[in-house]
C-alpha cells in the first residue's frame, strides 16, 4: 500500500500522507516513505515551495499502536547508533528532513495531529490548521517521551512552561491555543487551499533570495551570537544584491509586472 505521493506543479511540490484508513498512523513503511520524500526533495532547484497535508480524517494520528510491540523489540541502543541522517535516526528524521529541504515548507493541517504526527508538522516552516484541529505531544501516554525531532524544535516556538505541560500531560489542545503557544500560524476552513496560495506567493519570488531567507532564518535560530548573526545576514545579503534575479525582481517591481526567473 502506498504511504505518501510526491507531486510537482508549477515549482510547488505537494507531499501527501496516503494511509487515510489508518488516519496516516505511523508504521515503519510510513515512516521510511515521509522521509524517502522528503530527501527527495532536498537539492531539486525546481521546486520552490513545499505543502504537506495527510489525506482523509486526519493530519496523522501518531505513530501506529500496532507497530508498537515490533519498535519494542529493537535493541533500544538502535536509536542511538548510527545516526542515518547526519544527526537525526529514522524516527526524526520525518521532523528534520523539512528544515534540510532548502525552501519553504507549510505543513496544511486537519482533523488531529498529535505525538509524531506533530512534530513532522513542527518540522514545517509555518502551519495551517482548520478550526477543529486539535494537536498534542502525545508520547507520555504511552509512558514515553518526544523523541521524533521535536525537542529539537518545540523549545524554539514556545515559553518552557507550556512545552513541559504539553508533554507531561499529553492532553490535547485546541487550535485557539495552539496559535497562541506558537505551534500554528493560521486558522482557516481549508489549510491545504490556503497553504497552496502561499505556496504560490512564495514560488513567485526569487528563488535565490527565498533559499537565502531560509538558511539566514535558520542560522539565526541556531544559537549563534548576535555578532555571528549580524555578519551572516550580511553575507546572505552581499550573495544576493545586484545579481541577476534581483535586479530581475527590481525591474519587475518598477515596470509593475510579475518576475521571470
């Protein structure tokens, strides 16, 4: 059975989770399957933007409770060692994998996304959510901790005391309060509509310049001092000025039609 389906439109790649009978559960094949998509993408200069959403009722509903007893009987120093993709094991790569792929990732999320289904969504650059989403950490239900790439990120959207609730409680929340944590970025009736018009947006700028703001966001966000900052956005920017794309950008703007790149 297939588990995720890549399609590339007008340099818009959209990454769709196909196990909507099982409200995209993960199991080793999904698991294997996000992240063959996602690395896929990593490197392909005609894309320019990136949507993900699952089909059916759900973003994803975390990983499958079948799959339980067969991750069980791995050796658990397994997670440890090797790492297969650079710093990340298989499980965290679903999460890491967006923030490697070069542009723009909007995860277009529905019905629940909880435990690993939302930290393949906090891997995402932005989030769309319908009203009724409901979203949670989900791992200590089931005695465990975060463990997909999250802990990674969830420190950089939102204030310690609310994170530590998140986890410790493995309650769901509702989309109202996670827009006001920081874990979505938009409420709307139809995320993946929205998430595609923004996905337009951005695969009408330039393509340079989007990458550039990307990695440039992504160095500011490492931990970096404010002097390494300040000199890389220099840097990022000296890449860009008087270049070809944007001085395409500047010309467009001033005979007020759309860039060709």
């Amino acid at each position: 059975m297939s588990r995720v389906s890549v399609e590339v439109s007008d340099h818009i790649a959209h990454v769709t989770l196909t196990r909507g009978d099982k409200m995209n559960a993960l199991d080793q094949a999904m698991l294997e399957a996000i992240v063959e998509a996602g690395e896929g993408l990593i490197g392909n200069r005609d894309v320019r933007a990136v949507v993900v959403s699952g089909e059916g009722d759900a973003f994803c509903a975390g990983l499958d409770v079948m799959s339980f007893a067969g991750f069980a009987g791995k050796d658990p120093e397994a997670l440890l060692v090797p790492r297969e993709f650079g710093q990340s094991n298989l499980f965290q790569r679903v999460c890491t994998v967006w923030r490697d792929i070069e542009v723009p990732v909007i995860a277009a999320v529905h019905g629940v996304c909880f435990g690993g289904g939302m930290q393949i969504a906090l891997g995402a650059d932005m989030r769309i959510a319908t009203p009724a989403t409901k979203l949670a950490v989900m791992e200590m239900k089931w005695g465990l901790v975060p463990d997909m790439g999250g802990m990674a990120l969830l420190p950089t959207l939102m204030r310690s005391d609310e994170m530590r609730k998140l986890i410790y409680t493995a309650a769901p929340i509702e989309v109202e309060d996670a827009q006001r944590m920081g874990l979505v970025t938009e409420v709307t009736t139809d995320p993946l509509a929205r998430a595609m018009e923004l996905a337009r947006e951005i695969a009408g700028k330039s393509p340079t310049a989007i990458r550039t703001a990307k990695a440039l966001v992504a160095f500011a966000e490492s931990g970096a001092s404010e002097g390494e900052v300040l000199l890389e956005e220099s840097r990022a920017q000296a890449s860009l000025i008087g270049k070809p794309e944007q001085m395409e950008v500047v010309m467009a703007n001033m005979q007020k039609r759309a860039p060709k790149f």
